[in-house]
C-alpha cells in the first residue's frame, strides 16, 4: 500500500567516488579503442588493396605497360639524395632486364594555393611517357586543369625531353616558353612545367644510379630462382 511517498533508488556510496568515476570512464575508452581497432583490423587489407589497385591505375598512365616484361610495382628502389622532399620511391620499368624508364614523384611548393605533388614517367632515352597529377589544393575551375579528369592539359609533355627542348621553353608561353597557360590562371601551369623539367633534371643526374639499380634486382632475382 502507497503511502504516497516516492522512494529513491540507494546509489553505492563508492560509485560517487573520482577514482569509480575516472575507472568507469576508462574502461569505455577502452571498449571503444578495441572495437575501432577490430574495424581497422577488418578494412586493412581492403584498404591496401585499394591503394595498390589506384597506384598501378596511376603508374599504367605514365608508363605504358609495353615498355616493360617486369613489375615496377614491386622493382623499385629510390632517389638518391631525396630531392624533392616527398616520397622517394622510383618505380623501375626494365626489359630483358635492362632500365627501359621509371616513374617517381615529383613536388613543387610553388602552386598558386601551395603545394602540388606529381609523377612522371621517363623512358631510358629520358623523354616523358607520361604525367599525372596526384594531389593539389589549386583553385576549383582554374588551376584544376592540372588534373587529367579535368583538362588534357599534361598530356601536352608526352614524348618532351631535356634534349628536344631548348631550356628556354621550359616555361609557360607567357613567359617566353613553349607551353599553355591557363585562362586567369598562370601561376600554377608554370609551377607545374617547373616541375616536370626538373624531374627530368633528376632522371638525367641518376640514371646510372637507377641502371645499376635494375641491375642489382636482376642479379638477386637469378639467385632466387631454383
């Protein structure tokens, strides 16, 4: 029978306590850390798959895969010196196991909104066979057209080399030089043919280096084989 008074659950005097309270809290820290590290766990292999599906897409367009009878994916050594700064992983195409051309990033900090990392591909007679934009922050509708989803624009580099470009055209046509600009925007194609022309710059002072390189991988995978 009610005698109309509420009554009030008893709460343990130890659950007031900071020490309950900080342990309390860390244990649910906990649980979640388990179960966002069971997730990362489950998706880490989907997630390298993915990004070893988007780098062979990326290094098929800048190194035709008729060049090579190896897998430059996982023939690779790297730039000496790191000259760009970024990720010095070459990628080595060869054919009877001889340097047919590599691809490696190239960045340039020189980009209307900062930074802009690409890659290039460079066939053993050091002319391009191919340039690609890997990321960037340039202006949406400008300087954008560095990508190739957007604008062809780097294809415009294929076949040029150190060699069948005078140094003077290695520059935006506003600036005397030989290739495009874009409408309101100049800064960033010439930040980019900077670029490219130094990474040709690059494969020119190590391609004995990346020689000897191909060399060394076929020396190993020979005394590999049974």
């Amino acid at each position: 029978m009610s005698n109309g008074m509420t009554t009030t659950p008893l709460v343990p005097s130890y659950t007031r306590g900071i020490g309950y309270q900080a342990g309390l809290l860390g244990g649910i820290a906990m649980i979640v850390s388990i179960i966002l590290m069971m997730g990362e766990h489950g998706t880490r292999d989907d997630i390298k798959a993915r990004l070893e599906e988007d780098r062979s897409a990326m290094l098929s367009q800048v190194l035709p895969v008729e060049m090579y009878d190896n897998n430059p994916l996982e023939d690779t050594t790297q730039l000496e010196g790191n000259p760009f700064g970024g990720d010095p992983t070459v990628f080595l195409a060869s054919r009877d196991g001889k340097l047919t051309g590599a691809a490696y990033e190239v960045i340039t900090h020189s980009g209307y909104s900062g930074t802009i990392v690409l890659i290039i591909g460079v066939n053993a007679n050091g002319e391009l066979t191919g340039v690609r934009t890997i990321t960037h922050a340039e202006t949406p509708g400008l300087g954008d057209k560095i990508e190739i989803a957007k604008n062809d624009w780097v294809e415009g580099f294929n076949g040029f080399s150190l060699s069948n470009i005078p140094e003077k055209d290695w520059a935006v046509k506003k600036d005397g030089g030989r290739f495009d600009q874009f409408t309101g925007a100049t800064i960033t194609p010439r930040a980019y043919v900077g670029a490219v022309h130094e990474g040709l710059k690059v494969f020119e002072q190590q391609k004995l280096h990346l020689q000897a390189a191909v060399a060394g991988l076929n020396a190993v995978n020979s005394e590999e084989q049974p």
